[in-house]
C-alpha cells in the first residue's frame, strides 16, 4: 500500500502528522510530498515537516491513495497545483482511493472529483456548495471513493477509517485500541 500526502505551506499540522502517523503505524508506505523543491514545509502554526519527494515526480499508477490535509493557505495552495490537481483526477477516473480533511474538500472539489455527499471543516460548504453537505452528521463522511472528515479534532479517526480502508477491520481494531481512541468509529 501506497498513499501520498502532499503538504503545502499553511497546511494543518495535527491533521498532516495524525495521518501520516497512524498510517505508518498501519504498516503503510505513506510519501510525504512537496509542491515545489523545498523539502521543508511550514505549516499553519510554525511547524516545519521535512518531506520525501516532490509532488511532479508522483505518479499516480503507484498510488493507493491520496491523502490532503487542511488548513487554508494549505489547501488554496493544494487547489491551485497542477500536478496535485492532475493526481486527483487521475485517481478518480482509475476509481482510486481519495480523501480530504477540514478545508481541504474544497481542492478535491476544484478538481472534480469531491462526490455528492461529503463533510469539512465548518463555514468551508459555503466555498463548495450547501448540496450533499453533511455538518457535524459524522467524524468522517465516505462516498464512492471520496472520503472527508472535519478538522483537527477528528483527524485520528479519519486515519483510522483510512486505515480500515487499505488495511482491514483487524488492522483498524488493533490500531484504534492501542491509540485508545475508541471514540473512534461511534461517529
């Protein structure tokens, strides 16, 4: 299992660091990509993340999934990249696995590929659309090969379902004990 998480500066950084965490943890090769070729990136509250690759060198073929972070300088960034653009219209039409989480939905959008139903970070509906919008209904919302989640607070649970996802029930179990997070999976 392949998933790419691509960091934009501004990007919300429990919500980057829970996911490539609790994929690792999971046993799952997660690339940690840059949009351009600084290998350090500044996140939304002065965090700095050293990545693994470039985004433009990713090709989707090895993909199991992408993965995008929020925050809003982040994710206007994420929405505005050709080549993370591309990817996810490459894994939508391969019927690949896609997820977002807080703003990021809005760049899933840009790109075509969000599905009817969907969840983020509260007031960023408004930059997407009120249609399908599912609020605060659940932690993580999944449709077709589109999953969202909320925001910082929920960022855990949404790697967990990712894990469920790619890894399997047991795996997730295993995970969501040991991280004592069994709030998880009660939505």
């Amino acid at each position: 299992m392949k998933v790419l998480v691509p960091l934009a500066t501004g990007f919300e950084e429990i919500e980057a660091v829970s996911i490539i965490d609790v994929l690792r943890r999971a046993e799952i090769e997660v690339l940690v990509a840059s949009l351009d070729g600084e290998n350090l990136v500044k996140g939304a509250n002065g965090i700095t993340i050293q990545t693994d690759i470039e985004v433009k060198n990713v090709s989707s073929d090895i993909l199991d999934m992408i993965v995008l972070p929020g925050g809003w300088d982040g994710t206007y960034a994420l929405a505005d990249d050709e080549n993370v653009q591309r990817i996810l219209k490459e894994m939508d039409v391969k019927g690949k696995n896609i997820a977002a989480i807080c703003a990021a939905p809005f760049a899933l959008n840009k790109a075509g590929v969000l599905k009817e139903n969907y969840t983020c970070y509260p007031s960023v509906e408004e930059q997407i659309r009120l249609e399908g919008y599912r609020g605060d209904e659940a932690m993580v919302v999944e449709d077709a090969n589109v999953m969202t989640s909320r925001g910082p607070a929920t960022a855990i649970c949404f790697a967990l379902e990712i894990v469920k996802k790619l890894k399997g029930e047991e795996t997730y179990n295993a995970l969501r004990e040991g991280l004592l997070a069994k709030y998880c999976g009660s939505n």
